[in-house]
C-alpha cells in the first residue's frame, strides 16, 4: 500500500470507522484483532491517520467465517500464524471458501436491520430483489427475510460485480451443475473402490476424503480460472505479458 488515501494497485483504503462499517465490526473489535496479529498494522496516511485496504476487510470476513464454524479467538491465532504473510486478498478469499465449505446449511429468518448488519452495508429494495433472484434472500409475509447465511456474503459481493443478473444467475446454473456432475462421479467412482468394505470403512474413508476432495476441487478450479482469464486477456490485447510461474500455478 502507498500512504495515501489509496492502495498501490489505485484502490481506496479506510479509516478504522470506514472498516468497521465495511465488515460489520466494531472498532474496538478492529483494534483487539489488530493486538493479536490477527491484522496487519494500517498504513499510516497524512494527518497521522491510520489506512486500511483490502487485505484487512479479506481478513475480517475470514476471522468471521472462522468464527462462525466455531473456532475459539486461540484456534484462530494460530489458523492465522499459520497462513504466508504474502498472501493476497484474492488467496484470503480462496481460505474463506474452504473454511465455508464446512459451513452446515443455515436459514435464519431477521429483520431487515439484521439482514443489513450481517451483509455489512445498507441494502436498496433493489439490492434485496436481485438477492432474491439468487436464491439468497426471500422476504416473507412478515416483512422479515429468510436468509440463507453461508451465500449472503458471496451475493452481497456479486452486488458489486459489473456483470448482469442474467449473466450472474447463468453462471450459478453452470457452477451447480458442474458440480454435482463432479460429485456424482467422484461418488461412483469412490463406491467402487469401497464396494466390498464395512460400513465402518465407508464412513471413515467418506470423513477423510471429503476435506481433501474441496480442497481438491477448489484448488484445481481457481488454477482452471485463472488459465482461461489469462487466455481471454492475452486474445484480446496480444501485448499482454505471459503470467509467470507463480500466477500460473
């Protein structure tokens, strides 16, 4: 980060008030993590004030995501030690995803200032309707809103993406049946292999390969992504330098 008001990448950074409304946190909350090492230090801009970027708001939202599955503030500190201290807040966000696979399905029924505290930032009628069209939100005769908790982060943020609602819902139809087509012939194929065990075995090979079959699909996927975003790139401007190694893998 620079000491300005933005990031070296042209980013706007915040205050600790502006983080704190970002992430749904309180400021106190920002300042205790920051006393763990949980969060980098800010940057410190003009007037002595102290600037935070995307790194720490990816960092908030994986400390949350921890929390939610119920690690205590220790398990977290050492989850957290344990992460490379070069990491970006894209590989922050691929963290969470692993960490929220785990995540048991939960609908909670709030009120309409508890569906906007937990997506961390006001919400128009029209951000609660395109919620809705992907099947993250449903408001009730009540007025209140059935929410389904482990995607309202994930739809918040596609709140922001410039793509349309037509191409976001597609590319859900594309993401949930490519999946279970992955996970229907991972279960073929593993029944096989298990066909003439106990059930004892089944279950405990089912226990073990589940984590490393997300882990498995994610990594494999994010590094497909990135192969077909860098094709994409390198077409339409031929100028474009080839990613290195690092970007690669």
């Amino acid at each position: 980060m620079t000491t300005d008001a933005t990031t070296d990448t042209g980013e706007p950074t915040l205050t600790i008030d502006e983080l704190a409304a970002r992430t749904g946190v309180t400021v106190r909350t920002v300042r205790f993590y920051g006393s763990k090492g949980l969060l980098p230090p800010p940057v410190i801009g003009p007037r002595r004030v102290g600037r935070y970027g995307p790194e720490h708001v990816a960092r908030l939202a994986l400390i949350e995501e921890l929390q939610q599955q119920g690690m205590t503030l220790a398990a977290i500190e050492r989850y957290v030690r344990q992460l490379p201290a070069d990491l970006t807040p894209h590989d922050l966000a691929i963290h969470r995803a692993v960490v929220a696979s785990w995540a048991p399905d939960a609908v909670d029924t709030v009120a309409r200032r508890e569906l906007e505290r937990r997506a961390g930032r006001p919400l128009s009628a029209d951000d609660v309707e395109r919620l809705a069209a992907m099947n993250v939100v449903r408001e009730t005769a009540d007025g209140t809103f059935r929410i389904d908790a482990g995607l309202l982060r994930l739809g918040v943020q596609l709140l922001d993406v410039p793509l349309s609602q037509e191409a976001i819902l597609a590319a859900r139809t594309v993401l949930v049946e490519h999946s279970r087509a992955a996970a229907r012939e991972l279960s073929q194929l593993f029944r096989g292999e298990v066909a003439e065990r106990a059930t004892r075995d089944v279950k405990s090979l089912s226990a073990h390969m589940h984590p490393l079959v997300v882990q498995a699909l994610l990594t494999t996927f994010q590094r497909s992504l990135r192969e077909e975003l860098s094709e994409w790139v390198r077409n339409a401007d031929p100028a474009a330098p080839e990613p290195t190694e690092s970007e690669s893998v």
